[in-house]
C-alpha cells in the first residue's frame, strides 16, 4: 500500500547541507497500522511528508498502491493525493469556516457536486461524533474536538490511507486515548492503512502493528509491535519502552543484589503468560525468587508481562532455573550493575 | 439671517462638489489599487522561500519596486511620474491625472498590507489543503484570501484612510477635492470657516471608514 524505497532528504541549511532523512525503507500493508517513532528533530516528520510528496525526497522512491508517485506529473500527483488523507499537530482547520464548512469546502474543491458533499459531511461528522458541533467554528472546540473535525475531513474524501503526523500530540492523555480508539475505528471498519509518526511510546503501544525507531535520520530498529516491545535491541528503542514502563533499576542496587545471586528480566508474552512459572522455579531448583518491578503491557495484537526478579542461590542452581524459564518462552535478559 | 444659513448658503454647493469629487478619487483610485494590489500582496506571498512557488528572482523584483515607490513621498510621486501619466491617461491634470500617481502610491502599500495579512494565515493550513490534492488557485481562493479576509479589510481601511490624505494634495494638478478646498479658500484666502468645515467633514469621514472596516473585520473574525 505504501512503500518508501531508500528515501534520503537533504536540506541545505546556513551551516551546510543536512541530510533530515537518510536512506530509509517503509513497507506498509493495507489495513496495517505503522508507527514511527523519535525524538524531536530525527527526522520523522520529513519522512512522513515524503509520503504524499509535501516534501520531495532528494533520493528514493515512494510507491502508493504500485503506483510510483515520485516521478507523476503535477495534475496525477493530485489524484493520487486524494487517495490519502492527513492529519496534523496543529489540526489545521479553516479558523473562518464552521466545523460542517470545514469539511464541505475541500468536497466541493475537489469537485464532488452538493448533494454528495452534504451526504459525505454528514456521515463523516458522525463517524467522528461531532454532529451536534456542525455549526460551531473552531475557536469553540477543545482541542480533542478539533482533531476530530480535521480527522472527518480527512476521511471525507474517502482516502485508502491516513498520514498522522503527531496528531495527539498536543492533546491531553485522555483525549489522546479517545483519538486513538478512533484511529483504530476506522483502521478495523473503514479498512483505513494507516502510517503515524510521534514521540509517544503508548500511540505505539496502543493501536500500532509495526514499528520504527528513527534517530538522526536513520531507522535504527524496526519490527512488529511485539517483537520491539519484548527484544529491544537499540538503546534509543530502550529508552523509549522505559518511558511507558519502568525498566531501569538502579546500577547500584544491581550491583548489591548481585552479590547473593542474578538480576534477571523476565518476559512474559503469549502462552507463557499463563503458566505459573516461577512459582515452579522456586519447587524445582533452589532458588528464592525475589519481584522485584513488574507490569503488564497491553499492545494491539498482544500482552507482554515484564518482571524484574532477583533470584537467590547457587549459581549452578539459578542458571538451571533461568534455562528452565528460557525453554518455557520466558524472554531472558540478565541486568548489569556497576563494573 | 443666521451666520449658519449664510455658510450653508453660500458654501454648501462648492463643499458638497469638494466631496463628490474627493470620493471620486479615492473610489476609482481604491479600486484600481486593489486590482494591483492584492496580486501584488499574493505574489510576494507565494514566491517567498519555501512557500509554493517559491521563486527568488520575482520575490527579490516586487520587493524592490514597492520598496521604490514607497519610499517617495506623495507630493513629490505626483510631479516625478508626470510623464508616465500622460502616457498613460493622455493629461496630467483634473482627477484623470491625478488616478495614476494616486494608484501608484496606494497599490504597493495595499500590496505590502496584503502580505501581512496573507502571512498570518498558519502555513500548516495551506499544506492540508495540498495534500489533499487540491489546485494552488483554489487554495489562494479558500484558503489564503478567506483566512486572511479580517486582516485584509483591516488593510483595505487603512489605505484608504491614507488615501483620503493623499487626495489633500490633487489639488496641486487641478483635481480639486477637500484638501484643495481648504488649502485654496481656507488658507490662501483666509476664510477660516471653510477651513474648519473641511477638517470637521474629514474627521468625520476617517472616523466611519474606520469604524466601518473594523465592525466588518470583527464580524469576519471567528477566534
């Protein structure tokens, strides 16, 4: 549905040439939700505007349903623009414009005739809830609400994919989770494919398929949901799962523990979630094990527990409960302390 | 006879064709100004960097020649363009002659207010509406020009306030108007009455254009 081939951008700034994006690969499925994660100034924002070409990549090619839209004349680039809807951080709504013109006026630019531009406003704006606001301007609307005018007109032109760039991020956590709940709508009822950008581990935790952690312009990890949230394997995709759950212990209470056994994340994801494991660690082996954080993480497509256990005992004793652990689908990953 | 009724007697005619003529030439100067120059205001908009069509050498071009004009004052335009506005309107006075100085004067200021006004429309607004596949042209129309109407009508006020004072100085080609009256009859020939009744008449006029343009503004205005 949408695929970016080896998408590099250059911008030439005072201080030299910057290349924003470098060499990046995005291949999104229909009905997928993607998420692209980062801080602010990886480059996300510029990648997610290749997409519809707000941006022109300086290398690579962007395909929209095979369709390589990179090298189409303006008039067929339009078209294609159609095909997908965006949203923004700062919702971009016309400030003149009540929230039904707001959605009507680019029907009618886009030449659909009255009657369907009245049918389509209406149903969208229902859709997003908001049929009662359809004579407010915008000014009088919370900023959930906001987005939710910008989402019904996104969706209005009926388009195959949604561009999210950073669209909850001005919002508070509870509209942020009821913008989500609505993404997700119309990704499972309008079959919507949908690619985001945002600096918001729970956006990704929350309605996300596919992952892909972006520093300096580069994707430095990527993998499905599940996968990135239980075997994160670069330090900025760790720094990121820390922000929605606590993963860290301090280097010094590792080292202290460590002297009377291991310091061990467990991590829980499918079936294994559902045995009870360490109570069985503690009969088999000689081991006491110690919780010592835990929490559940509720993904799309998935569960994942995280313990952090501190295992007392012989060390040959609590290898052999680890490898138990290990080969019953337990995720495994030792703590360092302090060298 | 009262003092009043001799004024009005004798002085109402002449005023009253001083005010027709007044707004003859801030009317047809106005309209023309605004033909220029809210393209004008549109294209310094557009071909600045980074914005559609984006282009330096016309953006670097219409600043550089609404810098010039706006640098030379009114009275001195009237006389530096004679030529140019025998050429064009074939005589040089009456209010035929006096359009052309006046239009050159108003258009880049109007142009210069319309960026202004054009600028404060959120950026983020016009790049929605690209992506969703829509024509520039359209996006100037609904977009632009629809978001900034508050701030131009603000504009448009201004620079016919000013206007109003540029037209004081036609006088100096024959054109006639309030200002010519005041200075012809009020101060060359001492009637100090005239001189009051033109200023009262201006006062009054500035005061409704202006509260006009803002009532209208305000009601544009949605935030």
């Amino acid at each position: 549905m949408i695929v970016l081939e080896n998408i590099s951008k250059e911008f030439n700034s005072k201080s030299g040439k910057v290349k924003a994006v470098n060499n990046v690969n995005i291949h999104v499925k229909k009905g997928e939700i993607h998420g692209v994660i980062g801080y602010s100034g990886a480059g996300k924002s510029t990648l997610i505007r290749c997409v519809n070409l707000l941006e022109r990549p300086t290398e690579g090619k962007v395909y929209i349903n095979g369709v390589e839209t990179t090298s189409l004349p303006l008039p067929k680039l339009r078209e294609a623009r159609n095909k997908i809807g965006m949203i923004f951080q700062g919702f971009n709504l016309l400030k003149t414009a009540t929230v039904y013109d707001n959605i009507a006026i680019p029907l009618k630019l886009l030449g659909y005739n009255k009657a369907e531009v009245q049918n389509r406003a209406e149903k969208y704006l229902e859709i997003v809830g908001l049929t009662d606001k359809h004579k407010n301007y915008p000014n009088q609307l919370s900023g959930g609400q906001k987005q939710r005018v910008a989402i019904a007109r996104a969706l209005a032109q009926e388009p195959e994919i949604l561009l999210s760039d950073e669209a909850t991020s001005a919002l508070d956590p509870e509209t942020t989770d009821s913008i989500l709940d609505l993404l997700l709508k119309i990704n499972r009822d309008l079959g919507i494919t949908i690619l985001l950008i945002t600096h918001e581990m729970n956006v990704i935790q929350k309605i996300c398929d596919h992952v892909y952690v972006m520093e300096n312009g580069y994707v430095v990890e990527q993998n499905n949901a599940i996968q990135l949230f239980t075997k994160p394997t670069h330090p900025t995709s760790k720094k990121f799962l820390n922000t929605i759950s606590q993963r860290n212990l301090s280097p010094a209470l590792i080292s202290q523990l460590h002297v009377t056994g291991s310091v061990t994340r467990l991590t829980f994801v499918g079936e294994s979630a559902g045995k009870p494991l360490l109570a069985g660690v503690s009969k088999k082996f000689n081991v006491q094990p110690n919780i010592l954080t835990a929490n559940i993480i509720e993904l799309k497509n998935g569960i994942i527990g995280n313990i952090v256990i501190h295992l007392m005992g012989e060390k040959d004793q609590v290898n052999a409960a680890l490898q138990f652990l290990d080969e019953n689908g337990v995720g495994i990953e030792n703590l360092e302390g302090q060298s | 006879m009262s003092r009043l009724e001799q004024f009005t007697d004798q002085w109402l005619p002449i005023i009253g064709k001083s005010v027709i003529e007044t707004f003859q030439m801030v009317g047809i100067s106005l309209f023309f100004s605004v033909l220029i120059g809210i393209p004008l205001g549109i294209l310094i908009v557009l071909t600045r960097p980074g914005q559609t069509l984006q282009n330096k050498f016309l953006y670097q071009l219409s600043n550089l020649v609404i810098n010039i004009v706006r640098s030379i004052p009114f009275i001195i335009l009237l006389f530096f363009i004679l030529p140019f506005t025998r050429y064009i309107v074939g005589t040089t006075i009456g209010v035929k002659g006096v359009i052309v100085p006046l239009v050159i004067y108003t258009a880049p200021y109007i142009a210069r207010l319309m960026e202004s006004a054009l600028l404060e429309v959120e950026n983020g607004v016009v790049e929605a509406y690209t992506a969703m596949g829509i024509k520039t042209r359209s996006i100037i129309w609904h977009v632009l020009l629809r978001e900034a109407r508050p701030s131009i009508i603000l504009g448009l006020t201004i620079s016919t306030v000013s206007l109003i004072g540029a037209t004081a100085m036609a006088g100096m080609v024959g054109a006639g108007g309030l200002g010519d009256l005041a200075y012809r009859f009020g101060h060359l020939r001492y009637e100090v009455d005239v001189m009051y009744a033109t200023v009262f008449i201006l006062i009054v006029l500035v005061q409704s254009i202006q509260s006009i343009g803002n009532r209208l503004a305000a009601r544009l205005k949605k935030d």
